[in-house]
C-alpha cells in the first residue's frame, strides 16, 4: 500500500497545526459557528443530533493492521468504544468532543492518515473495488491509478469549492464492484483490443434526491490522458453547475439538462486544450505509484487443501461461512475472505474497538498486515492461505466477525439515520435490526440467495438504497412519525438499476412484514436457480405491489409519541455538545 513520503507527512502535520489553532479560537469564542464550519467541514467534522461526528478518509479503502489499531485508539479513548464504518469506504466515530478533535487528527497523523476529502464541495475521498488486485476478473488493478487520482484532487485549486460534493469510483474487474454507475464520475480500467491499458469513462451518476444511472462519456480515455479528462469533466462542472439551489447542484442535474451529447462536447473542446499538457501522466510516474502495490511474498500453494474439505463436512457452519465469506483468489492456495459487520442485532457498519484490535491481529497473522474496507460496510481479509481458514474462522468467530451472510438478507447496508443525523426523518438502525432479527433463520436467507436490501434514513441515500434490490428511505409525514418507502428493483454492478417505489409508505413494524410478502412473491414466481432482481426483471413491479397491498398489516404500533426522535436522557452528552 502507499506510504507517506517526508511532503506527505509535512502537508498533513501542517493541516493538523492550523485545525489545532481553528478549534481554540472557536472555543474561546474568537470563531462564531458559522465562521468555523467550512473550516471544520475541511477536515471531516460534522456537528450532528447529539455530538461531534468526525469522518476519516480511507482512500479506496485500504488500510494496515497499524491504522486498524489507531481507529481502536480513537474509539476507546475519544468516543465510545466503537466506529462505523461508511458506503464510501471510510469511517466515523459518532461521539466527540470538539476540544478532542485536533489530537485525533495528530494521533491519525502519525499513521499516515487524515479526514481531508471526507466532507465540503470537493472531491471526495476516491472509492475502489475492494478485491483490487486479488480477484480472478480483474483486467488491470485500479490501485496505483486510484492513489494518482487522490494524490491529483486533495489539494487541487480549482476544485476545492465546488457546487457541491463530487465522487469518484474506479473498478479494474470485469465485473463493476465499485458502484461505478452511482458516482459522478465512474471509471472502469480495461485494455484495448490492442492491449493497451485506458479507462471507460461514466458521467451523471449519483443518488440522493435525483436518482441517475451515470452515461457513458468516452469509450476509451488512454491512461497517460486520464487525469487531464477527468479535469475537463470538473471544469466544465465548476463553471456550469448550479450554485443558486443545492438540491440542483450536482452534475448529475448538469449533464441530464445538456444531454450527455452536448455534455461531451464541451468536455472534450475543454480538454483540447489540456491534452498531452503538465497534467499528463508519464511511465515514470505510474511506475513509482505502482511499487507500491506489488504482490506480497505469495508461497507457492495447491487449491482445495484436504483438511479444509473434511472440517466442511463436519461443520455446517464452516461450510455456509465458506460458501458466502470467502470468495476465489488469482493465486491458487490463496483465498479473499469478508468478515462480517451485520451479525444480525448488531448495527450494520459497526466495530468495537476491542473487534478493530482483533481484526488488526487477524491482519497480521492471516493477510500480510493490510484489510480492506467494502462500500457494503463490511472488512475483507484479501491474502489469505487457504490451509489457514479454518483457524481464521475459528478465531474470528469468537469476535462475531463470521455471520454466513455476505450478498445474502441480513447483508444491510444502512446510514445511522434519525438516531444520529440531523437530516434523517427516519430510524435506519433499529429497522435494519428488527429486519435482521426477523429473517435471521440462515435455511431461509441461503434459499432467498443473492439479494441486497439497503436503508436510508432520508432521500440523501447514504444507505444507497435506490440501487438495493430493496430499498428503503425514510419520509416524514404529519405529527412526527415515522414512516418509510419501499422501492424495489434497483441494483449496482454491471446492470446497474435505479429501484422504483412500489407505492404508499408504510410504518416503521410494517416493513418487516412488507419486505417478507415481496419475498412471498419471490419464492413464488421465480425459476430455478433465478436470483431475486432477475424474478423482478422478468415479471415486472406489479405482482409485488400486488400482494403487498392486498390485505392490511395487523402489527402493532409502538405507543410513544414522536418516535424518529432519541431522548437525551438515554445519552450522557459530551462537553459543547451543538445541541444539549
């Protein structure tokens, strides 16, 4: 993985500095909030319901066994023992203290980390496909062109006060695990019939209030040329987006009125002028990044160790953890193996500090000291022995890390929602738990097989849940209840999907039993061996919408009055506390 140099160290010591001086002076009252929040929106600190949110940029979420340590630091010693990890491939400790803040900026210093790219109108942190160079599909590793791309945007001039936010996603497989259509920019590296190395460029995508699979814009950008493209893409960005109405800021709203036509037309005279410019990438360059992401001392190693087939056979457990955690390896010998944050009762993304220790240990022992973080919330162990499995399962069993359940119900992808966020109209958590715990029955989720099912607590999507095979999205209506859509057919990858609503909100005991009559339908209609999203492809939204509707929901409501809202009495708040 990359490492620091002695100008990577110095621009991130010196960022700690000036924050250090930001938050006294806002402290002592020298700052009003309102002169101090684009600054502490800089360096990835939100003011949330109850505290201090402070996000940490894990750029195309990979991370060392010594990082992993620090986040358990920060959890035990600043927060409240645990982080949650994020759909964008970094973390977030909930429970701050804004006096705190600057040392946990020096403390991730001193591991090569930051929050810059984390929050404001800039390029955010840069998310990548988190088998990046163990999977067998892989065409070229995104990595090293990732790590150029966040080395080019974090301090870019031009694009630190954009319109808004801007993200960027780049897989390197054959099969899009990185979400590339519901990005602004999404950029696929691939190989040419000629076997020269470019990128397929998708623009317009994204989520939130105007949902939009993103167009693509070119075919085949040259990778010498990638930097400058995705320039002129900004650009033209920065100087046509909307900054009159945020909720039609995001480029997205841009191309969709242009055309992607016109779209590129403009990009492309923009570019003209920048082609085979300074911002031209060189083999010099692209070589240096590149060594740091060779292969680690690989053994030479045998597929299918005996052992490992025989303890299947014996332990349903370990055979199921097999079947949904640990996916194929380019190495033979080798495997990738998810550890699980979605035991279900537990909230989606979590992880204790004493389970981020373990993990770092895992690390070590089993994955050449490095893990990667997936925009789905979980971890993965990517260098696994194979003859090693069966004590990693038995070692992170005993941390709840080895739930069967990757791809499969209780995999929820889920923002914290109205618990924590000022936006949220809804509970995400509770929900995310109460539907776990209703469909836990491993028989049941292994015979729905392949489904995502995604929660959001309002329309900013966080929890991504337009592109859930499920998706559910907390509205607001009279008097303070809660209540959620339920859109079905969305899906990320290569045919990728924007999911419609289904029709009418329900509340928040209803959706259980609203999600287990759309599987009804599911286990009903489908074909052999036809996944979820392919039943609902093949007949249509209608005979779900049906059988949903059909009869009404005999649950019972919860009795307490103003229910998306978190009493301060079941928190102990921390000092300058935004709200209590």
């Amino acid at each position: 993985m990359y490492r620091y140099d002695e100008y990577d160290q110095q621009i991130v010591d010196e960022r700690v500095k000036q924050y250090r001086d930001q938050v006294q002076r806002r402290l002592s009252g020298e700052l009003t909030e309102e002169e101090f929040l684009p600054l502490r929106l800089q360096n990835g600190l939100y003011m949330q319901i109850h505290a201090y949110m402070l996000r940490i940029a894990v750029p195309y979420g990979l991370i060392s066994s010594k990082q992993m340590r620090m986040f358990a630091h920060i959890a035990r010693k600043y927060d409240r023992n645990y982080g949650h990890f994020t759909t964008r491939q970094n973390i977030q400790f909930n429970w701050l203290k804004l006096e705190d803040t600057p040392d946990i900026l020096a403390d991730l210093a001193s591991v090569e980390m930051h929050a810059i790219q984390t929050s404001g109108n800039c390029v955010r942190n840069i998310t990548s496909d988190e088998f990046a160079g163990v999977a067998q599909d892989e065409v070229v590793d995104p990595r090293p062109y990732a790590e150029i791309l966040r080395q080019w945007s974090t301090f870019h001039p031009e694009f630190a006060y954009l319109p808004r936010k801007f993200k960027i996603a780049i897989s390197g497989g054959k099969e899009d695990r990185a979400a590339v259509y519901a990005h602004d920019i999404g950029l696929s590296v691939t190989k040419n019939a000629q076997g020269e190395i470019g990128f397929r460029v998708l623009v317009g995508g994204g989520l939130g209030r105007t949902p939009i699979i993103g167009s693509e814009i070119c075919e085949f950008v040259p990778w010498q040329h990638i930097l400058t493209y995705v320039e002129s893409i900004l650009r033209i960005y920065n100087q046509y987006g909307r900054r009159d109405n945020k909720y039609k800021a995001r480029i997205k709203i841009l191309v969709k009125a242009l055309g992607i036509d016109e779209f590129k037309r403009q990009v492309e005279a923009d570019w003209a002028d920048l082609k085979d410019g300074p911002g031209t990438l060189t083999s010099e360059e692209v070589n240096r990044v590149v060594t740091f992401f060779t292969d680690p001392a690989y053994e030479k190693l045998t597929d299918h160790d005996s052992q490992l087939n025989e303890f299947k056979a014996d332990s349903r457990s370990f055979s199921n953890w097999m079947l949904r955690n640990v996916k194929a390896h380019r190495v033979p010998g080798y495997a990738i193996v998810v550890l699980s944050l979605k035991k279900p009762g537990t909230v989606p993304g979590d992880a204790t500090a004493e389970q981020m220790e373990a993990i770092a240990d895992l690390a070590e022992r089993y994955s050449f000291g490095e893990l990667r973080i997936t925009h789905k919330q979980n971890l993965v162990l990517a260098d696994v022995r194979q003859k090693d499995l069966i004590r990693l399962w038995q070692e992170a069993t005993a941390q709840e890390l080895t739930a069967p359940n990757i791809g499969l119900l209780t995999d929820i992808i889920s923002c914290p929602g109205a618990e924590f966020c000022t936006l949220a109209n809804a509970r995400s958590i509770p929900l995310a738990q109460l539907i776990a715990e209703r469909f836990e029955d491993w028989d049941f989720q292994h015979d729905i097989g392949e489904i995502s099912l995604n929660i959001s607590g309002c329309v900013n999507a966080c929890g991504q849940h337009h592109i859930g095979n499920i998706g559910i999205t907390g509205v607001e209506k009279k008097d303070h209840d809660e209540w959620y859509q339920v859109s079905l057919g969305g899906a990320e990858g290569n045919l990728s999907s924007i999911g419609k609503i289904i029709g009418p909100s329900f509340t928040f005991n209803q959706v259980p039993e609203v999600i287990d009559r759309l599987l009804q339908v599911y286990l009903r209609e489908r074909l052999e061996a036809e996944s979820f999203i392919d039943t609902v492809r093949r007949i249509g939204h209608a005979p779900f919408k049906e059988h949903v509707y059909a009869t009404d929901f005999a649950v019972a409501e919860e009795e307490t009055a103003d229910k998306h809202v978190v009493v301060p009495a079941q928190y102990s708040v921390p000092y300058f506390s935004p709200r209590f």
